[in-house]
C-alpha cells in the first residue's frame, strides 16, 4: 500500500504487526526472516502513554525492527473517523519509537478472521478473546506476503 507516510521497512529482523482497536490493540510478532506472522498478545487500551510503554516492552523482548499498523479504509478506499485515529496513533508512537511504521490495508480482516474462527467452530467467546490478536496477525501477514 503505497502512501506518503509509508516507510520501507527493514528487510531482516522481526516486524510487529498491530490491530488496532478502540478498546484493545492485537499485536502479531513476525519471524525474523518475515516469513511468518504469528498473533502475540492483546492490549487492553488505557491511556496512550501506558499502551505505548507496553508496546515497547514488547518490542524490546521480540527485538522489533519495524512496525506494521493496520489502516482501517471504507470500503471504497476513502480514509474515515478510524484512519484518522489511526494516523494519530502513528504520530503519537513515532515519538516514542525509533522504529519505521508503516501502514497495511486492514479492510476485512477482522471479518476474515471472524469467519474462519466460526468454521473453525470456535466458540464466541473464545473468538472475543484472540481476535484482535489473530486480526493483526492477518494484517502482518499480508504485508510479509506483498514484499516476497
């Protein structure tokens, strides 16, 4: 997804991959030769300042490269309330971070996590626990997959 405030990560080391959400942020760790994304864990949202020093614990642990956030678009591609929120959120990080962030797409995929999780017949809510996580997997996933 081409943008001017998407950077070129780095093309070795593990990315972090992230969902945000209003009341939570999945976060997906990649391997660190980004082939593979795998869901990490759930934040509960508080105050930015305290997500933002979870999200650098995590960092600092999974020795992070590079991060992937997740770009809620409308369905015709349009930026709304969300993408705002989400560029916000960028802004806010990039000044706690040395990391390049760059943005994914995310259109869809909570709801194609959704539906693989319902035919996976897992129950709602166990879905409600790991989604946000699995979602931002996806997001990370897609974006290792674009660069191969």
């Amino acid at each position: 997804m081409s943008d001017e405030n998407t950077y070129e990560l780095p093309k070795r080391g593990r990315l972090m991959g992230l969902d945000l959400g209003t009341k939570t942020i999945g976060v997906a760790i990649s391997d660190g030769l980004q082939y593979t994304a795998t869901p990490y864990s759930t934040i509960k949202r508080k105050k930015f300042t305290q997500d933002a020093e979870q999200l650098q614990a995590i960092i600092a642990d999974n020795e992070v490269v590079g991060i992937v956030l997740g770009l809620p678009l409308n369905m015709d591609g349009s930026e709304g309330p969300r993408a705002q929120s989400t560029r916000a959120f960028q802004r806010n990080l990039s000044q706690k971070t040395e990391l390049q962030i760059t943005y994914w797409d995310e259109r869809l995929s909570t709801s194609a996590v959704t539906r693989t999780m319902l035919e996976a017949d897992i129950s709602r809510a166990k879905q409600a626990e790991v989604v946000d996580k699995l979602a931002a997997s996806y997001i990370l996933q897609g974006y290792l997959d674009s660069k191969r």
